[in-house]
C-alpha cells in the first residue's frame, strides 16, 4: 500500500509553498487512482468546465486536469500559503482515497453473457 507523509519543519512559508506542490503533482499524476478511490467512497462530484472527473472528501477537492483545490475551506492558489494544519488534512484525505482504492470489494452484481443468434 502507498503511504503519502507529511514531515513538517520550521521551513517558513516557502516550504509550506513546496509541499503543497509536492501534493499538488501527486495528485495530478495518480488522479485515476484516487478517483478509484473516490468512486468507492461515494465522494466522487459531477463534472464541471474545467475537469471531467473532481473528488470532494472532506473539505478537500481534487480535479483530474487541475489537480489540488481545497483543504480545510481553504483555497490553495499561487499567491497564499497553506497552512500545516491545511496541509495535514489534505494529506489525510488522499490517504483515504488510496486506502479505498486498494481494498479488495467483491462485485455486488453477477453479469451473465447471453449470446442470442438472430435468424435470418
């Protein structure tokens, strides 16, 4: 199983800058797998103009073409850093995403292939 960690440090606000895009291009090169995830959870939202595919699980959002969006009510943007307690909770909620998507859940239907030969 994946884990992603968080190790915080007395870093200032640049290095709150780059973890957040450390997350921020993990999601966006694992979205498939955290939608799985998502998907799972039932926590998967409908599409909008800018992504086909957004997850909202807590107060976290992921998009699939803009990867990180929200922690904890907070908009992540280029000009603000978040903060450690923002980034903790965004970390939390991808690791749920990623424990879902790991679990094995047996198919709650059975699919039955009927071949019928039409007769001309």
């Amino acid at each position: 199983m994946e884990t992603l960690k968080i190790i915080t440090k007395t870093v200032g606000k640049n290095g709150f800058f780059d973890l957040r895009n450390q997350m921020n291009e993990f999601v966006k090169s694992n979205f498939g797998l955290l939608y799985e995830g998502a998907v799972r959870l039932g926590c998967e939202i409908s599409a909008d103009y800018y992504a086909p595919e957004r997850v909202q699980i807590g107060n976290t959002r992921l998009h699939a073409s803009q990867g990180l969006k929200y922690a904890d009510g907070h908009k992540y943007s280029d000009d603000a850093a978040p903060s450690e307690k923002q980034l903790r909770q965004t970390v939390a909620d991808i690791q749920r995403l990623i424990d879902a998507a790991a679990e094995v859940i047996p198919a709650p239907f059975t699919l039955n292939i009927i071949e019928n030969e039409k007769g001309e």
